[in-house]
C-alpha cells in the first residue's frame, strides 16, 4: 500500500478510533451516566459569565459521574482537584473537560477580535490563537469558547468588539485560522485547545443592535451573509459549537433541530458536539416557547443539543424524558457519543492531567516571545484614519500632551472578555511614550472620566496642551462598554469627554484623537476638527508600546477597517456590501426626489469598510484578467501591480471586490472576494494574483440553491471598498 494510501488509512483509522473507543466505554455507562456527560457546571459561587450561578452541589454531582465539562473554574489547583474528583471518586472516573472564554489571549492579552481584525492577517491571527492555546493550557483548560463567528454591522450591539467586523468572507478567513491556531495539527498535544465556533446562528443580527433581541431574516440573508464565517470555521476543523442565545426563524437556536441537525451535521457535516450558551435552554421559557425547564429539555434534547452550559435541566429531567418516551435513548447515545469523541481526541483518556499542571501556569505564560507578539498584533491592529499636514509620525523632539481617560490606563488596555488578565500588567499610553521619547516634554492629563468630568480636569488638560506642540487625545468608551450585554442606542463620545475635547480644540494645538473603543462610534465631529485620528481599539497588554511604536514612525500603520464608521446613528445599519435597489442614488450628490437618499443626510459613511491610511502611498495599476471568457466551475485568476509610491517602507492589503452584474437574485455592488497583505520597501513594486473561485462567486440563487451562476462580472482591487480599478469578466455556462 502505497505512503499516501496508508496515511489515509492512518487518519481514517485515527479518526474512527476515537469513536471506537467512545462507543466501547458507552457499553459500560448507565443512561444516567452517559447524561452526565452532557452536563456543564460552574464551580459553586463562581464569578459567572451570565445570570446565575450553579443549580446543584457540583462536587457532589462530579461523585454521581454526572458532570462532563465545567467552566469558569478560576484556578489551575481548583481545576486539578475537580479532575481528581471525577476521575478518583466517579464510578468510571471519565475526566472532565474544563472551557473557559479564551477570545483574544489568556495572560497575553491581544487586541478586542475587531482590533485583530483590521491586521487582515490570517498568519497573525492563527499565532494570536495559538500562544492563547498555550497559556490556556498551562492554566488546566482544554477548551475555548471561541472563535466568535458572527458577522455583524450594526455597532450599537457591545460584541462587535468579539468579531471579525462586516464582511462574511474576511470573517471567515480569520475564524478558520483561529480555530487552526487553537487546535493545531494535534488536539491531544496537551498545548492545543478545542476551539468552539459561536454563537450558531446570527446572534449578531439582534434587532436594533439590542443584545438578546430578536433575529428574523431571509433565508437568503443568513445563507450569504451570516453562514460563510461558522462554515469556514467548521471545515477549518473546529470540534464544538455554541448555540446563541436568540430565536431564528421563530425558534430559539438551542432547540431548533434545523439549525443544530439538519444544517450543521446535515448539510456542514460537522462532526464535533453542541454546548448551549449560558443558561439559553432555561431561557427558552422567555421565549415562550416551552411551558417549562423539563419541555425546554426535551426541545433541546432533540433538537441535538448536546451539552446543557449551566441550567442542569438535563441532569434534572433528561432520564425522565427517556423513561417516558419523550427523548429517545438513542438520541442521548448520540449526543453522549459526540462529546466522548472529543475527550478521547484531547487525550483526556490517556492523560486526565495533560492539561494544566503545578507550575505551568506561572512558568508557561508572559513570555517574552509573546509579549513581543501582542505587540506586533497591537501594532497591526490599530487603524489610522487621518494625517492632514502629517501630523504623524512625530518629528520626534516634540513636546507632547497627552490627554483623555484612558491616557495612562493600563486597565483600560485590556477590552472585554479577558477572565485571566492581570488588569495592572499592561504598558499604558503615557508609559509606552515616555519609554520611546525619554528626553521629550509629555505632560499627561486624564481631564475627564470615560462619562463624567473630573474636578479642575479641563484646565488642568487645557494647560498641558498650551504647553505642548501636539495634542494625543485619547476619545472613546471603556472595556466594560465593549462585548455582552453592552448595547448602546447612543454611539457618539460621551459629553463628559465632548466637553474636554472642545476646550482642548479651542487652544489651536494639533490634536491627534487616539480611538480607545471595542467598536465603530459616530465621531464625525470630532474627526472634522482634528488633524489625526488613530482608531487603537482596547489593544492589549502592550497597547502603550504598540502606540509609541505607530506615532512615532517606527512602525508604519497597516490596519484596515473591517466594519463601517456611520456617518451618524441614522444610517445604522450601513456597510459596504450594500445592494444597488431600484432608485440608486448614482452620485453622492444625486439629489433628485425618487432615489434611494435621506432627505438631508449622505448615504456615505464617515469610514469606509477596508478603510486605513499609512506614512506612505501605495498604488494600484496594470490589472489584468488572465482568462475573462471563463466557464462555470472554472476559476478566475486576475493579477495586479501594487506600489510604493511613497517616501516609507510600508504593508498595503491589496483587496478584490466582485460585482455580479446580473444575478437571479439581487446581488451586492461589491463583495470582497479576496486579499493579501504584503510588504513593500519605497519605491518597490510587486505583482499580486488572485482566484476568483466558482465557491467564491456562488450565492443563494432564485431557486433557493447554492451555487454560482454563468454571466458577466465586474473585479475591482484597490486599497479599500472604494476600489476604482476595475475588469471584467465572463462566465459561460
Ligand atoms: C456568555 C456568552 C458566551 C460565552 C458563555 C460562557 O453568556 O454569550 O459568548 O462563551 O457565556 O461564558
């Protein structure tokens, strides 16, 4: 048999091990058992990540064999005695799997996911995931509930800061690598973690951008703009997903059997097993679709939903629901199976305590090589949206005052979602200057609070910033203002800070604004009167280094955005993929009655998606269709010349963007279709080349199938969503 054939087989026979081995050790397990595995706990009087805390006496419930997963244990010795518990003092011992919110580092605090995002950078993302894994596992953890895949364009709802911003296809590409990160090529390394793909489905399409609202849409809508990124998660490996909190097509997504079993295992043929979100059984009671816990246990139940995060409605009701008929034994086998698997593949089995360890935590984490990273993902993170007169970099002798609440936070550095940050650890603003500018004049005034004024602040700020030549002025919202429950019908800078900024602006300094926000917020004001404006997003444990890196040159800027800044909160919900309707409004200044306008607002937004200026230009040219009469199935290559045109060494992202001309349904006027960030010394040009798939131009035809369609094409590339250079293209049938 030949190497290739053989190592098929070994990956077959690997595969189907873990299965044999799950299937071998049910035959021993009572059905109390095997539902024990689809239970998840907290610890008693955790911190907890949502309403409540634990409904049962955990330790003794670990005894019964009852317990499969816990999370929110917040101590590696805690986690090494809760797995000596089960495996010690159940009948069967089968270990537990402990998960916890790893989204954007562990110790290592990255940038918020939307910052990681705007580096476009698949490569800086997977090692982001990757030293997460690291530090996770060294804590006890062997699984992460992320990535979060929900692609979202409404910044009034807080977990924008959790995603990968607008754009289906982008969002996709960083899921996958994250979920390569975390699992890496071998999930029982005992330094991989099980990625978990959430919120399944839509969570972030809540109406007006209220977490928990409901989600209601086309088939079509979710299918193009929702289901790509959880696809492209789930084929990139991930072994767990995590039922979001909102109903979807009238059914709430942790008991809606087309979701969780007709379209992920059917259709995705995803292999890996289901945790609800936070108490999202219980709550199907809100949502009044279940009388009670013991129904809403049954509609999850069969729905495939196998493993209750919290509730202990399955420990509770699920042997019942078997002995009555209601939930059958095959169904728990199923879902038992599923989770069994997957211990089995973490080599829980052959090591309970390969995760975790005396030490490892304390020895395993803060590593210089990770800091480094953080640094470089900070740094690629944050987005420079405007430089008139080139304000920045700094000339470098300047004397600086820098300004605004979170001006010399270290706190504040760090975002959401972050359980095992140490919040004193991060290099602030005011610490990362003056390490990079020791012989500079930096004056720092906090002047306000994120959302009210401070005693003698504004004359204290004002004073710096008459002493200063140039005003760093951070504007923006605070970590709690990002992520859950966290929606704002009010995106503007608060009036505490509004209030500073204007007495700042009056003294005539150039000012900088330094964005400290987890999402897009109605700034256009403030970016009018300002000469900068760097958007730094939360961005982690070296967010000071990173930003004295940015402005003062050592580090060219390279973050694009990935989600839309309004113009105002009346446009919302406004992003680039938009379709053309039947009245568009040809020009920005179109202003004729009947077209698609507002009667004293543009339609344009103050940013645009892909959005992001550097200290030197680039320039697009000679772009070219290899094959413009192509066929359907075949793909499209099409090739373009990227310069520096400018005076700096600098990392443009190159964007494709596809028009469908004529589709048997509408179709977006722009679709990013591919992107490639490169490097290019002044002066040095490169040629870029991309496929345009047939998976890349299918779409949710008029006859409610998903596949590609023959006719006429329009491709732009170019350095933002406004991309002008354009080919054409064919596809025959
Ligand atoms: C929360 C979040 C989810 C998180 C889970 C566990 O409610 O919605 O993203 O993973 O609970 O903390």
């Amino acid at each position: 048999m030949t190497a290739v054939a053989l190592m098929v087989v070994g990956c077959t026979e690997k595969r189907d091990a873990d299965e044999l081995r799950a299937e071998k050790l049910m035959a021993k397990m009572t059905l109390a058992e095997k539902i024990g595995q689809l239970n998840q706990f907290v610890p008693q009087n955790s911190i907890v990540t949502g309403p409540d805390g634990s409904p049962v006496d955990v330790k003794n419930v670990i005894k019964e064999g009852m317990c499969g997963s816990m999370l929110n244990v917040w101590s590696p010795k805690e986690i090494i005695e809760y797995q000596k518990l089960a495996v010690d003092s159940s009948r069967l011992g089968i270990p537990i799997l402990f998960g916890h919110d790893i989204i954007h580092g562990c110790r290592t605090t990255f940038p918020e996911n939307i910052g990681i995002s705007c580096s476009w950078d698949p490569a800086m993302t997977e090692e982001v995931a990757r030293i997460s894994a690291a530090e996770a596992t060294a804590f006890g953890l062997a699984w992460t509930f992320s990535p979060m895949c929900d692609v979202a364009i409404d910044p009034r709802w807080g977990r924008v800061s959790e995603g990968s911003g607008e754009d289906p296809y982008l969002s996709g590409q960083l899921s996958a690598a994250m979920v390569r990160g975390y699992q890496g090529d071998d999930l029982s390394a005992g330094n991989t973690i099980l990625s978990c793909v959430k919120h399944f489905a839509a969570y972030s399409a809540a109406e007006a951008g209220r977490d928990y609202n409901t989600v209601d849409m086309s088939e079509m809508m979710f299918r193009e703009r929702h289901l790509p990124s959880y696809k492209a998660a789930i084929d990139a490996g991930a072994l767990s997903v995590m039922s979001s909190f909102n109903d979807f097509d009238g059914i709430p997504a942790s008991g809606n059997k087309w979701l969780l079993t007709d379209l992920l295992r059917g259709e995705l043929g995803f292999k890996g097993f289901v945790v609800s979100d936070y108490s999202s059984i219980n709550e199907m009671i809100n949502h009044r679709v279940v009388a009670d816990k013991k129904e809403a246990a049954e509609l999850a139940l069969n729905a495939g939903l196998n493993m209750d995060m919290v509730d202990g409605d399955y420990y509770k009701f699920a042997e019942e629901l078997v002995r009555e008929g209601r939930v059958s034994e095959a169904q728990i086998d199923r879902l038992c199976k599923d989770i069994l698997t997957v211990k089995f593949k973490l080599g829980l089995f052959d090591d309970p305590f390969r995760y975790g360890g005396e030490g490892r935590w304390e020895k395993e984490t803060w590593l210089p090589e990770y800091l480094e990273t953080a640094r470089k993902v900070a740094r690629s993170s944050m987005v420079l949206l405007k430089n008139e007169g080139e304000v920045l970099p700094l000339k470098g002798s300047e004397r600086i005052a820098l300004i605004g609440p979170a001006a010399d936070s270290r706190s504040e550095m760090t975002g959401t979602w972050v359980g095992f940050a140490d919040y004193n650890k991060p290099v602030s603003f005011f610490e990362g200057l003056k390490a990079r500018f020791p012989h500079n004049d930096i004056k720092c005034e906090k002047g306000c609070d994120f959302f009210d004024p401070i005693e003698g602040g504004i004359s204290k700020a004002v004073a710096a910033a008459r002493g200063a030549d140039v005003v760093l002025m951070t504007l923006g919202l605070p970590n709690a203002y990002s992520g859950e429950a966290a929606s704002m019908a009010n995106i503007d800078i608060p009036f505490a800070q509004k209030e500073l900024f204007k007495a700042v602006k009056a003294t005539g300094k150039p000012i900088v604004i330094l964005l400290v926000t987890g999402r897009p917020m109605t700034i256009a004001e403030e970016s009018d009167a300002v000469a900068g404006l760097l958007v730094t997003w939360h961005p982690g444990i070296m967010g000071g280094t990173a930003l004295a890196d940015i402005v003062s040159g050592d580090c060219n800027p390279s973050g694009r955005l990935t989600m839309t800044f309004p113009l105002c909160l009346g446009q919302v919900p406004i992003h680039y993929n938009a379709k053309s309707t039947g009245r568009p409004r040809k020009t920005p200044t179109n202003n004729a009655k009947y077209v698609s306008r507002y009667m004293s607002t543009p339609n344009e937004p103050l940013f645009a998606f892909g959005e992001g200026l550097s200290y030197t230009e680039f320039a697009y040219s000679d772009l070219e269709v290899l094959n413009p009469e192509a066929k359907l199935g075949e793909t499209v290559k099409v090739r373009i010349k990227v310069s520096n045109v400018g005076k700096r060494d600098g990392e443009e992202v190159a964007q494709l963007y596809i028009r469908d001309v004529i589709g048997s349904r509408t179709r977006p006027d722009r679709e990013l279709k591919g992107f490639k960030k490169i490097s290019l010394k002044a002066g040095e040009s490169a040629t870029v080349d991309f496929d345009i798939t047939p998976e890349s131009r299918s779409f949710f035809r008029a006859d409610k199938t998903w596949g590609e369609e023959a006719g006429d094409f329009d491709v732009f590339i170019g350095h933002d969503s406004h991309a002008s250079l354009k080919g054409i293209f064919t596809i025959a049938k």
